[in-house]
C-alpha cells in the first residue's frame, strides 16, 4: 500500500479509493441482509411464510401481519394504544427532563469555575463504564425505598442517569468560547438566561444526540417494565411487544407478526436517526476522552 | 452593585457559587440515587446472605468462596463463556469499528455517509428485534433460513438445532454482538480520524513515511488517542450490556447446558428466579471488576498519559 493516491476526507474520487470500496460495500451489505429479511418476512403473507425452501424476498407483500399483529393484541383486553400511549409519554418525559438536565450541568461544567468541578466530571468519564444491567437488582432495592414502585417515575429516573448524554453535552460545550459567554456575565445576565439565549442555540448538534440517545434507551427498553412495573396498564409498548412475540414465534404465521412488531420498535428509531445524522456525527467530533 | 434579593446579602462570589451548585444538583442526586448507591449496595450485599424476605445477614467472604468452591457451572462455564464473549466482542468490535472508521474516511463525504449509516443500523435495532431477527435466521427447523439453505445445498442431512445447541450457541452469540458493535464508538473514531489536521500527513510524507501501516501506527492512531479511548469503553460496555443475548436467542435462563450463559444471566438468575440477592450481588460485583479491568487496559493503550 503506497501513499500515493488517497487522502483523508477527499473532495473527488480516486481509482485508489476503489479498494476501499471493494471491501466496504460487501460488508455493509451483508450487514444490511437480516434487516432486509426481516422486513421481507414481515411483508410475506401466510403461503410465502409456509413455503419451503424459505424464499429470502417477498414476493406478493401484504399488510396482513400488521393486521394480525393489531388484531391478536386487541384480544388481551388492553388496547395496543395503551401501551403505545405510555412509551411515547415515557420517552417524551425522560427526552425532555434529560435535555434539560444534560445541558444545565454540562454548561455548569464547562463554563462555572467551582471547586470540585473536574472531580464531578471525572467520576461522570469513568462511569461511562458503568453497565446499568449489572445493578439491576440494588436499583430495585433504590426504587423501592423511594417508594416509586409501579410509578412512571420508575420507568423515567434510571435512565436519566446517563454519563454518557452529559458527557458529550459538556465536551461540545467546551468549545463554545468562554468570551461570549463572559461578555454577557458582565451584562448582568443570570445563567439560565446565558443557557437559554446563547448555550442553547449553539449546541443544536449536541441536543440532538442526547435526545436520540435518550429516545434509543427508552423505546427498546424492557427492563423498567418487567422489574420496577406491576400494573399491566402502566407497562410500555417495547414490554408488551416482547412478550407478545415470544409466545407468536412458535407458529409459522406467528413468525411473520413477530417480524412485523419488530420493525413497529425499530423503524422509529431508524427515521428518527437518519433525520438527525448529520447532527450527531458534529457532536461525535468532539467525543474524546483524556 | 449588590442586590439583596436572598434573606441575608451575598458576594457575588458566593451567589456564583450558589448558582452553580443548584445546577449540577439535580443530576448529581439521580447520578448518586442510579449509579453511585447500587454499585455501593452490590458491594455491600455481597458479603451477606439475603433472599429479600428476611434481613440482610452478615457472611464474610462465604459469596465468594462458593463461587470458586461450589458453584461448578459458574467456574466450569460462565467464567470462560464470558471471557472468551468479552475478548472477542470487546476488542473485536473495537478494531472492526477502528477499520470500518478509517476506510471510510478515505472516501468523499456522500458516500461515506449512506455507508456510515449502512453499518451503524444494526447497532441501533434493539433487543427485541435482534431476538426475533436471529431467531428467525436460525430456527432449529427446516423453515429456518440458514437450515433451509444447508439442507437444499446438502451440506447438512438434518436440521441443526443451532439456538439450543452447546456447540453453536456461543458462536452465534459472537456473530450477532459483533453484527450490532459498530455504534457511537464506532462514529466517534469516523469523526476522529476526519478530525486530523492533513498537515500532520504531509509533513510525516516529507519525513519519509513509507507505506499505510506506518501512517495508521505513527499517525492517525496518536493523533485521535481520545476518540480511541472512547471507542474502546463504548465497545467493552456494548459488549457487555449485550449480554442477555444468549438467552433472548435460546429462550431459556441457564441456556440449555451453560453453553450460552454469561455472568450477567448468572446474576438474573441467582437474583430473580432463587432471590439469593447476596450471591447475586458477589457476581456484580465480579462483572465490574471484569469491565474495569478491560478500560483499564484501554486506558494503558489509549490513554493521553
């Protein structure tokens, strides 16, 4: 491999770049082919689920298995909107509170001078190891001496606690330049209005990234339900989906209502990513740790 | 100009102060409710015994010992299941990121971008989809995908129970996490590597660099030691919280034979299916010692001093 030829973040192709591309392209698509099967499998009605051997495409999509899907849940007694209703509350709180809360500490971080400052920020970048799944027992513990059992405050608090959404917010923030923000100090302006008026506008891309990381966490989240819930009323829309799909998978027209509720939870967060791509690959610029 | 709105006058240092511990406050109190108090109660518990009904009572290091003494599948099974899951996932996915990142940004920026998401998507499918997903590709039946496909090739006679199997259940599990790592860690080490000032290139060019692998060694990987670092966490946590694969795959918690069983399902077992929360909360404390020793390393490699 000469260094001739290619750079880094090129304006035009090159006949060397082809190499790269003779490698990548094959990888992402064999990456692609489960989702592709999956979204197949979730359009093939009854005869194509039953056929053998399996075909990988659709040939004839219908809509059936959504229906289906919407019909056996309707069955249960509670209505698929409930749980719906309860996922999006969720991830809106828990989107809201820990935009919110990210920002107000990430600017304190990085724009207040206080004692213990780069001590609050170095336990936040080690806890970046932290794996909540490892704990889920004491936080059981946590969530029922605070008497939040059964609550929505159950499904909301654990996972605000993120190092990782306040450590991207406080490493963007870091760059924003200190002048701005002491010019408008010496105005006279308190600090909720510095965040409001000039933190904020400034840190779209970061927002954005803490918003999808937050929505990811919650959407597909099946802890919260099935440890700190009881009431079948207040469970979510991933809960339900997972339980509903372990008992559909045994039947061959089950598979393909399975498929299609998977893709009911993953879609979701694929629009909500490729809208705001660009936003976080800004953020992720300034993602280092020392 | 001081302004007497609180009850007693205040510098305007102290209300600097005031102001700036009421913004850190709220995160700091559910930073200590949801991380800091669960780790230290897992520790805590683990020298007790505890079945949830009757109180806490003090056990030594009796968790411990049983772990190596008396409990055959965690040191028969678990400890090595994990092990070898967390050193190929972990560092595999990392240098899999690493690579992806860096071909990538030796291409223009529109085709980097619908590549970069093409591979980020698996990591973004979530738990319930990559169960069914997988499950579907590797039903133990003829309708299965990956059976259908060998028995029509005739490479196989009959259909291999591949989710239930001691000799695939792993492997499978290893496919599907390394599938799903390339995530922020992944686009943290994409942004690094475009980060890099071209000058650092040209002039390692004027100095006699030779060929790529001098390049990547002496300069790309110096100069973007951070995003590295961060990448190398993110992929050991990946890996890690990943860890209930095994038994979303197989069904069933302990996996037929241990064969799947990582110390995270050994953890859900003992604490939700036989309430031994103080075992339980030994083997936590086990996994934290396992991730910590893993960033550790990265930090030794990748660390900025």
């Amino acid at each position: 491999m000469s260094l001739k030829g290619t750079h880094i973040n090129p304006k035009k192709f090159h006949r060397s770049q082809i190499k790269f591309y003779l490698i990548l392209v094959p990888i992402a698509a064999v990456m692609l082919l489960p989702i592709f099967y999956i979204f197949s499998q979730a359009l093939k009605p009854l005869d194509e689920l039953m056929l053998f051997p399996p075909r990988f495409f659709v040939q004839k999509p219908s809509l059936r298995n959504f229906n289906m899907l919407i019909m056996t849940a309707g069955e249960t007694g509670i209505p698929l909107t409930v749980y719906l209703f309860n996922s999006v509350l969720v991830a809106v709180i828990a989107i809201s509170v820990n935009l919110t809360l990210t920002m107000i500490t990430g600017y304190a971080l990085s724009k207040k001078r206080f004692k213990g400052r780069q001590t609050l920020f170095n336990i936040n970048q080690a806890a970046l190891m932290f794996v909540p799944i490892a704990v889920s027992i004491p936080t059981f513990l946590v969530i029922v001496n605070m008497g939040i059992l059964d609550t929505l405050a159950a499904h909301i608090l654990p996972l605000l606690a993120m190092p990782v959404s306040l450590f991207l917010m406080k490493q963007f923030i870091d760059q924003l330049p200190d002048e701005i923000i002491e010019a408008a100090r010496v105005d006279g302006a308190s600090d909720f209005y510095i965040i409001r008026k000039i933190v904020v506008p400034l840190t779209k891309p970061a927002l954005a990234t803490v918003a999808i990381l937050t929505f990811q966490a919650t959407w597909s989240n099946l802890i919260t339900s099935q440890f700190y819930i009881n009431s079948e009323l207040k469970k979510t829309f991933a809960f339900y989906m997972s339980t509903l799909t372990s008992t559909l998978e045994i039947t061959v027209a089950g598979q393909g209502m399975a498929a299609a509720a998977g893709l009911i939870m993953f879609v979701p967060n694929l629009v909500i990513f490729i809208i705001m791509q660009n936003h976080v690959m800004d953020t992720m610029s300034h993602s280092g740790v020392k | 100009m001081m302004k007497h709105d609180f009850l007693f006058p205040v510098t305007k240092k102290q209300k600097n102060i005031l102001s700036s511990v009421m913004l850190v406050l709220p995160y700091v109190l559910i930073f200590l409710g949801f991380i800091i108090v669960p780790i230290l109660i897992a520790f805590s518990l683990s020298f007790t015994y505890f079945d949830t009904i009757n109180p806490p009572e003090f056990a030594g290091f009796d968790n411990y010992v049983y772990m190596l003494t008396g409990d055959e599948p965690f040191v028969r099974n678990i400890i090595p299941n994990t092990l070898k899951y967390a050193f190929i996932v972990g560092p595999g996915g990392f240098a899999l990121s690493f690579l992806m990142a860096w071909m990538l940004a030796q291409l223009q920026r529109g085709p980097r971008k619908y590549l970069s998401l093409l591979l980020y998507t698996p990591s973004m499918v979530g738990a319930i989809l990559v169960t069914i997903l997988w499950r579907s590709l590797f039903n133990g039946s003829e309708t299965g995908y990956f059976n259908a496909f060998l028995l029509h090739y005739d490479f196989i006679e009959q259909p291999i129970q591949f989710l239930q199997s001691p000799d695939y259940l792993l492997n499978i599990m290893i496919i599907v996490s390394l599938w799903s790592s390339m995530g922020i860690g992944f686009l943290a080490m994409l942004a690094g590597i475009l980060n890099i000032n071209p000058e650092l290139y040209e002039a390692a060019r004027i100095d006699g660099m030779k060929n790529r692998f001098q390049e990547i060694f002496y300069i790309t990987i110096p100069a973007m030691k951070p995003q590295m670092l961060f990448g190398a966490v993110m992929a050991i946590v990946n890996a890690f919280n990943m860890g209930e694969i095994g038994v979303l795959l197989s069904g069933i918690n302990p996996t037929p034979q241990y064969s799947g069983s990582l110390i995270v399902n050994h953890i859900a077992d003992f604490g939700f299916l036989r309430y031994e929360m103080g075992y339980a909360s030994a083997l936590s404390v086990v996994l934290f010692l396992i991730v910590f020793a893993f960033t550790r390393v990265s930090k030794i490699l990748f660390g900025s001093d």
